[in-house]
C-alpha cells in the first residue's frame, strides 16, 4: 500500500463503543498524527485521552510479523494448511460441536460476518462466542424479552435533550468520556439538566452529578422494581401507552410491588429520604434518558436489572422519544457489529434467531450452506469449560485475551494450556493467551485493516487502513475465508474485496426482512468498489425500501410504539428483587472490578504509549479508609488480595470514594506488565442465568498487607527480561521504562539486581549510594554520557519523584556533578516536582494544578489557561475539578 502523505484518512478510533471519528494523518517522515472527525456524529471533532494518544500505539515493536507452527516461522500456506486439516478432521472425527472459535469486539464487520457464517453455517456448529459476552450480553438478553429484538433505541443525541440523566453502572467521565464530554458540554449550558449516578463508588463521574447514589452492590434490581411500584402508586404511568403497545403491565407491577420502600433501603443501603429524591425526579422529569453499561450487565443479575430499567421507560411511554429512552453503552468499538452478524453464540447472523427454524432456514437458503448450526452454542464461560474437560478439542482465538480477561483465568489458561489444538490470530507476539498456541497468524492491526464498525447508537463507520500491512499480517476476514476455503468451502468463502462481504451482509440483513426484524441495512446491498470506499458514517436502520438516500440521519427505534415481538406489543418482565450475600468469614469483602481512564482492556495497545501509562503506572486497588484501618493498611502499601481461585498483588489506595466493605481495582493488568496482576484470576465463572454474562463486579475476596521488607523505584531505558521481585509493575515512560518494585526480603545484592534490570554490560558506569542501617539505596548505571537506569530501593514507599526520574532517560549526563544528583535522588530546586501525572496531553501533574491553585486558579479553565491541563481532549477535566474542590477548601482554612 502507497502512503499517500498529503491526505488525511477519515477512520474511527478502536477503543470503546461510542466510535468516535478520527482524522489520521502519515507525514512524509512516517510520523502518524491523529485529531478528532469534525464532522463525525459521534464526537463532532472531540477525542479523549486514548484517542488523542493513538499515534503513540501503532509501533511495530512487539508486533507478530509472520505465521509460526509450534514455535517456529512457517509461511501462511502451510500454517492456514495446518489450521484446515486439524479443524477438518477434528470435526470428522467427534462432530461439529468439538470446535469453537472465541471471537473479539475487536474485530471488524466483515471480520466477524466471515467467522460467524464458517462456524454456523459450514461448520455446523454455533460454538462461536465473544468476549462481547464479558460486556454486554445482559442488554442483549434484556432487549429481546421487552423488544423482542436485541434494538437501542436511542441516540446519542438523546443525552443532549434530555432533561434527566440516571446513569447506572457507568462511568462515563473514564469510560465513555467524550458522551461524558457531551453531556457536561450541555449542562454548561443548561444548568437545570439534571443527572442522577447511581454507583457504588464516587467515580469521576460523580463530577457532573446532582445525585450520588452509592448503592450497594447489584441493588440495582430492587432500586428499578422500586420505582415501577412508585410510578404505579403516584399515578405516574402512562396508562394510554401501556395499552396500546406493550403486555404484562399488571404481573410487574405485582411483582414489583412485592417490595416496600423500606425493603429498598435495605436491598440498595440507600436512605428512603434519598431513594425518594430519586424517584420523585424521575416521576417529574418527561424527558429521561437511563444509561447503563458494565455495572449493570456483569452481573448475575444483569438481565434483571436491564428489564426494571427498561420496565420504567415503558411505563411512562419514555421510550424513542428525543430526550427519552432506556440506553445501553457499549464497551467495545465493534460490541454492536458483532450484535448485528451473531455473532453470540445464542445468535443467528442479522438479528435472527437460531431457535426460530424459519429463521435458520431463510439464513441457510441465503448463504447456500451445506450446514446449519440447530442450537446455541456455548457462551463463553461454559465454552472455556468445555476445552477444559475435553469436549472442545480445537479453539480459534481471534483479537482477544482471555488468558486475562475470562472470569476463574487461572482455569481458563490451564484450559487452553491442555487444549489439544489452539490458534491464536493477533497482532502481538507476546500477550498471556497467544503463548499457548500451536499456531500463531499474524493479524493486521488499527491504521492496517480497513472495515466497519457499529458504535452503541447503531451508526455504522468505516475503519480505513492509512498504513502499509507490515511483514506478512493479514486482515482476519481473509485469515479466516483461506481457512474456509481450505476446509473445502471455496465458493462461500472466495471474497475478493471487502466491499462484496459489507454487500452480502446488508443483503442478508434485508432478505425476507418485510420490516420484521430491526437490523436492517439493504440499502447498502449494492454497494461496490467506490461506495464502500467513500461510505460515510449512517445508523440503521437502512431498508433496501427507504426512499431516502442513505447517509447521515438521526433514527429513533419504537417512536411508533411497535416493537418485533409477536404481536408488536413491548413486553414487561415481573421481577422480583432478591439480594444475596457473597461474602463469608474467610472472603469477607466486595471485589468490583473496572477500567481506568488511560488503558484498554490488557494493555496490548495502550501499554505502548508513554503518555497513557503516565496517569496510573500500576495495578492498584481502592479501599475505604475504615477497612484499610481494620487491615492495618497505609496508603501505597503493596496489599494482597484473594478468593478461592486466585491471588493478586497491588498497590493500596486509600479514599472515600470507595464504599465500606467494598473494594475497587481495574482490570488492565497482565503478566506483561506486573508480578502478580491479573484481576481476573479471582473473579469467579458465576454467569446471570439469561445472558451467560458472568459477575465480574461482585466477587468474595480478602484483603491483607503485603510485609514488604524493601520498596524500590528504577526507570531503566531497555525493558527488563525478566524481574526478580516479590511485586513489579512495568510502564512505558519516554526515554524507556518505569518500574515499581517491593519484595519480602531486604537482604539482596542491590548492585547485582540493578546490573540485571538495566540490561546493563560489567563495563557499564556505575554509581551508588548505600545505608545499610537505613535500608537505603540508590544505583545509577551510565552508558556514556546517557543514563542506562536507575534504581533507588527504601524500607518504604519510595518518595523520588516519578516523572524527574523518567525524565533523566532522555537527558544528557556530562558531568559527575549531574550524575550524583540522580544518585541522591533530587531534581534540585529548580526542577521541582510535577506529581502524579492528571492530564496525560501535557504532561501536568497534580502538584502543579495544586500550586496553580493556591495561586489563585478557581476553575478549571483557569487551570487551563495557566498550564494547559484539560484543554485537549477534556479526559482529565473532572479530576482536576476535584483537585480544585480539595485545595480551595484547604487554602481557605
Ligand atoms: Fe475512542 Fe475515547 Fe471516543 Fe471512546 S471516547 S471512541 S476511546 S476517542
């Protein structure tokens, strides 16, 4: 591919499910900048921090260039060769249900059309699941049985009219920012808007919140069964609407009214002055939006909790309304493109069922296959167990993780180790679940690929490659057509561009459609060559019989009160709030797990940059301060935690903003970047008996301290291979890598281990500082005039500022006098420390928005204008608001 220096290439941005349009540009150097789509509808120009931070992911380091078999490089005839006869003749010899591939919201449209339809329809088997299932699949299930499609009504335009925001489960400021943009956006302008979270946790969120909701964990049942029994009892229903378009009004409001307020405070630890605030606003405010995301599908009541939600919008015929609607975020770029091909294993591709026959009837007349799979395949926890105990015996893991990722992931990894014949197609060479493949197919990666995705408004936009393939990767579509065609499915798989799989997917889409089904895209079946080439971002619905041109257009689902069950009635769903406890003598806290505001999912991509491995450098783990109290924990403290199935190490932080009793620590870290890091190794395969969705949110764990006899910092310019250290933590920082270090012992040959994690030749300079009673120490190692690392070991956390330290890789060393100075440790006056680093755009830090502060700055902006923080993409907005909030209150006193 010629790179075409000149042009910008519109693309979208492959992080989280609100599908921002990116500007990407390769300067005739090769260097790749990125800027916000302005005219994108997503994010009309806005990026967040992992946006804006794109460029800095797209290196070729640790990149998998060519196929390998057992280790060794083979060439992609012998590789795909090798994957075909081992899948053809497992399925020979025990049936089309002893394969299963395990599929990714990262892959594209097309991409995930092509696995879908060589598992369901060739292979005859609908062993196909996602780690969609991780994120979503509870909306999916809830949609279906109100719906009776798996249909988001709404818009992200909705956010905007709304007059009341509940957010539930979301945190929006980290995790969604430039929706959380949006909205704060509108209520600098619209102060009366009114948004309501609902968390356990004070998340960054709480920022633009007039209500916090610290509700226990999955209270949220009986917090939505609640307020339908106070919607009925205040006359607050739309009666008209509930019987004229939806059924079983009367069996939920029954249900729910099984449950008085008093029960509510006690299932949701909310006070009834507090729950009542709450439902009388909603009860007031026509113009409601309900958004919702992992806080309420990972759970094992996660369907539960969508259906109450979505309950109260159709009591109050607050559904594809502008400004009004229950509203699934997604958390994948493509989690809704996915959605849209099936591929669920409980799915047929196009929205269909593969429970109806007609359905898979209809779907294997369109594609002409041999095949067609007769019943839902496994999800993905009871897939995972199926390679474990045997009867899966070949496993295809396409753009995906789950070695961390999968709920019990030290079971997982023992599963796929024992797998008879695993293929892992990544883009990486070293990630926790590609080690155990016996075949190893090199993918194209984001600036690679070209393809759609679906962000959670169902806009469909293209992804363009503006990047040559680098060695021999190729785009999944074609991995997997070569595969299909090699098993003997030739003419099904024989694509020749992608323009032909977008086609025959939207055909599909449109086939016998009628407008019985919601998916529905025909107006693109004809797309050629240059349509596809050009297609600009559009929501589905599209139908082949629209009159209206295709293109950008603002839908709405259900606006005319028909939904695609039956009889075209939305329907109720009687729930009943049941609570349950988790916890017992020996795992006697509430584990929630989560994302931080700079990383991606295992850190494939974000690990790469140092600007986003700036904000948060470590796993951590947040604790109110009475348990920390109770544990004898200290703020930095390196803390333990465990359940029956695992154990991680992580740094204490100590804050309020966490519930008592409950626990938070985000899931971005893996073997690759820490000792002992991996979240998901106590999380438990507990699944919500609808959806399959497992409970990755409220989990049984312990806590205790870890006695570290020695702390140590070291900023080191090459990686480490290997680091022997009771706990370490590894980030990218410019000039190399920053690591973290605590270990049980003291007594260790300081100058040898720096030796070793510098990589560092015996002829290399060093300098050093001991104090043996003071269990100080501190090496630098110099090549040159350049510093090769650094380390500085306390008995306590150490205090040496983390971004002098970086920041001594990249600078020149020529005198003795400069180089003692990293060995003691200090910037010297005149550099003095930045802090924590808040806005990961410019590099400022939280002692200099703290000194701007007690210079006078009141507001944000005014943090902006006086060093910039905050005024790129808006990520870190909320916190240097909370910033503000502490060090006025404590410049004041
Ligand atoms: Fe990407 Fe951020 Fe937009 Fe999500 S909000 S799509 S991560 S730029």
């Amino acid at each position: 591919m010629e790179i075409d220096a000149a042009r910008e290439v519109r693309t979208t941005c492959p992080y989280c499910g609100v599908g921002c349009g990116v500007l990407a540009k390769v300067a005739a150097d090769g260097q790749v900048s990125v800027r916000g789509d302005p005219d994108h509808p997503a994010n009309f120009g806005r990026l967040c921090s992992k946006g804006s931070a794109l460029a800095e992911t797209i290196d070729l380091d640790g990149r998998l260039l060519h196929p390998e078999i057992d280790g060794r490089r083979a060439g992609w005839d012998e590789a795909l060769d090798r994957v075909a006869a081992t899948f053809s003749r497992t399925i020979a010899e025990h049936g089309p249900d002893s394969v299963a591939f395990y599929v990714s919201g990262q892959l594209l449209t097309e991409d995930y059309y092509v696995a879908n339809k060589l598992m369901k329809g060739f292979v005859g088997s609908a062993n196909i699941d996602t780690n969609s299932r991780l994120c979503m699949a509870s909306s999916v299930a809830g949609h279906r049985r109100a719906f009776g499609s798996d249909t988001v009504p709404g818009t992200y335009e909705d956010l905007e009219l709304a007059d009341l925001i509940v957010l539930v489960g979301s945190n929006l400021a980290w995790c969604h920012p430039v929706l959380y943009q949006r909205i704060a956006a509108v209520r600098e302008k619209r102060p009366d808007m009114k948004v309501v979270l609902v968390d356990p946790r004070r998340t960054m969120t709480a920022d633009i919140a007039d209500m916090h909701l610290a509700i226990a964990p999955d209270g949220d049942v009986a917090l939505f069964t609640g307020l339908l029994a106070y919607l009925g009892q205040h006359n607050a229903v739309d009666r008209g609407y509930i019987s004229a378009h939806t059924a079983g009004f009367g069996q939920a409001l029954f249900a729910a009214s099984k449950l008085d307020l008093a029960g509510v405070a006690a299932a949701t630890d909310l006070s009834e002055d507090e729950i009542v605030r709450f439902y009388s606003l909603f009860t007031a405010t026509a113009r409601t939006v309900t958004v919702y995301s992992q806080g309420v599908n990972q759970s094992s009541s996660g369907t539960d909790k969508v259906n109450a939600i979505i309950n109260c919008h159709l009591a109050t015929g607050r559904i594809g309304k502008p400004g009004a609607g229950p509203f699934s975020v997604t958390g994948q770029p493509n989690a809704m493109g996915g959605r849209e091909v099936g591929g669920l294993a409980n799915m047929l591709a196009a929205h269909m069922e593969i429970e109806n026959p007609e359905h898979r009837e209809r779907v294997q007349r369109f594609w002409n296959s041999p095949d067609i799979a007769e019943k839902p395949g496994l999800k993905a926890v009871d897939m995972f167990k199926a390679v474990a105990d045997g009867r899966i015996k070949a496993l295809w893991i396409m753009a995906t993780n789950p070695v961390d990722s999968m709920p019990d992931a030290d079971a997982v990894e023992a599963a796929i180790k024992a797998c008879p014949f695993v293929v892992v197609s990544d883009v990486l060479a070293k990630t926790d679940t590609i080690r155990h493949a016996h075949v190893r197919l090199p993918a194209t990666a984001w600036g690679e690929k070209d393809g759609t995705v679906t962000n959670s408004e169902r806009r469909i936009s293209r992804q363009r490659s503006f990047l040559p393939a680098p060695g021999e990767a190729r785009p999944d579509w074609w991995i997997v057509a070569e595969v299909g065609k090699r098993i003997g499915f030739g003419e099904a798989f024989s694509y020749s561009s992608l323009a032909k799989i977008f086609a025959e997917h939207a055909a599909l889409s449109g086939f016998e459609n009628n407008g019985e089904r919601d998916f529905d895209i025909g107006a693109y079946s004809g797309v050629d060559e240059e349509d596809y080439h050009a297609l600009a971002p559009f929501q589905w619905p599209a139908s082949s019989s629209q009159k209206t041109a295709p293109g950008p257009s603002i839908t709405r689902f259900f606006a005319d009160g028909n939904f695609y069950t039956a009889d075209r009635k939305a329907r109720f769903v009687a729930i009943r709030a049941a609570t349950e406890s988790r916890t017992n003598p020996d795992y006697p806290l509430i584990l929630n797990t989560g994302r931080v505001r700079d990383h991606w999912h295992t850190m494939t991509r974000t690990g790469k940059s140092p600007r986003l491995s700036q904000h948060i450098a470590e796993p951590f783990v947040e604790i109110h301060p009475a348990d920390a109290q109770r544990y004898g924990i200290g703020d930095a403290d390196i803390v333990r935690i465990s359940s029956p199935r695992g154990e991680v190490l992580v740094r204490a932080m100590i804050t309020s903003r966490q519930r008592r009793g409950s626990l938070f620590a985000p899931m971005h870290w893996t073997d690759q970047f820490a000792a002992k890091g991996r979240l998901d190794s106590l999380t438990a395969s507990l699944t919500d008996p609808v959806s399959g969705q497992p409970a990755l949110k409220h989990v049984a764990v312990r806590l205790e301290k870890f006695t570290a006899k020695a702390f140590g910092f070291a900023v080191t310019r090459r990686r480490p291979e290997m680091i022997d250290a009771d706990y370490w933590a590894a980030a990218r920082c410019r000039g190399g890598w920053r690591i973290e270090l605590a270990f049980a012992e003291a007594e260790i040959n300081w100058t040898g281990f720096a030796q070793s994690l510098f990589g560092a030749p015996p002829e290399t300079e060093m300098l050093a500082y001991h104090d043996r009673d003071a269990g100080q120490h501190r090496i630098a190692a110099f090549d040159d005039k350049h510093l090769a690392g650094a380390l500085f070991v306390a008995p306590g956390p150490v205090a040496v500022s983390r971004g002098w330290a970086a920041q001594q890789l990249e600078e020149v060393h020529a005198s003795q006098r400069e180089r003692f100075r990293i060995v003691a440790g200090r910037a010297g006056a005149e550099r003095p420390d930045a802090g924590a680093i808040v806005c990961s755009c410019f590099g400022v830090g939280a002692n200099q928005i703290v000194a701007a502060v007690t210079a006078g700055c009141a507001t944000v902006d005014a943090i902006g204008g006086a060093l910039k923080a905050g005024t790129n993409c808006g990520s870190c907005r909320a916190e240097i608001r909370a910033i503000i909030q502490v060090n006025r209150f404590q410049a004041a006193e």
